[in-house]
C-alpha cells in the first residue's frame, strides 16, 4: 500500500494527512479518502482541481498515486490572476 501526503490550505490555516492507499488509487480517489472535507466543509475533492508537488494533474481521475506523493487540494481562484496583475500595472509607480 503506497504511503501518500494528501494536504490542503487556506491562508490561516493548513492541513496534511498522511494516508495509505490500495495500490491504484487515482488522485481523485486519494482526495476522496484522505476526509479532509472533516476539517474544511467548504470543499468538495469530488470537483476540486488537484495536484501532486505543485503540478496540476489533468486527469485526476485516471492518474494513479505512487508512493510518497504529496496529493495537493487546490482552492479555486478568487480573482483572475491577468485581471489582478493588469490593475497592478495601472496604479503610479511610487517614487
């Protein structure tokens, strides 16, 4: 059974939970298991975007976990990272 990570954050708060799971476990399904909707109700792994050290996986549902992979929950955007940064680019440069 390969020893995975399967963590998630919010900016005052983060969680990571070990977990062993059936060889051919797919990302989603490592997610699903870890029950970390228990700590942050807001999320829902079945629809979250999800990741492994930092890299988007596509097809979460199709790629399986390999031993010690860190499963990432990822928290959708709430602004437009283009629209953040061209507002940034409109205010003065302070002298």
């Amino acid at each position: 059974m390969p020893k995975i990570e399967v963590v998630y954050g919010l900016p005052e708060r983060q969680k990571l939970l070990p977990l062993d799971v059936p060889e051919g476990t797919s990302v989603r399904q490592a997610a699903e298991c870890s029950g970390m909707e228990a700590f942050f109700p807001d999320i829902d792994t079945r629809q979250a975007k999800l990741g492994i050290f930092g890299k988007l996986v596509a097809k979460p549902d199709e790629q399986l976990v390999k031993e010690g992979d860190r499963v990432e929950i990822y928290r959708p955007l709430i602004a437009d990272p283009k629209a953040a940064r061209a507002k940034r680019a409109e205010k003065p440069a302070k002298n």
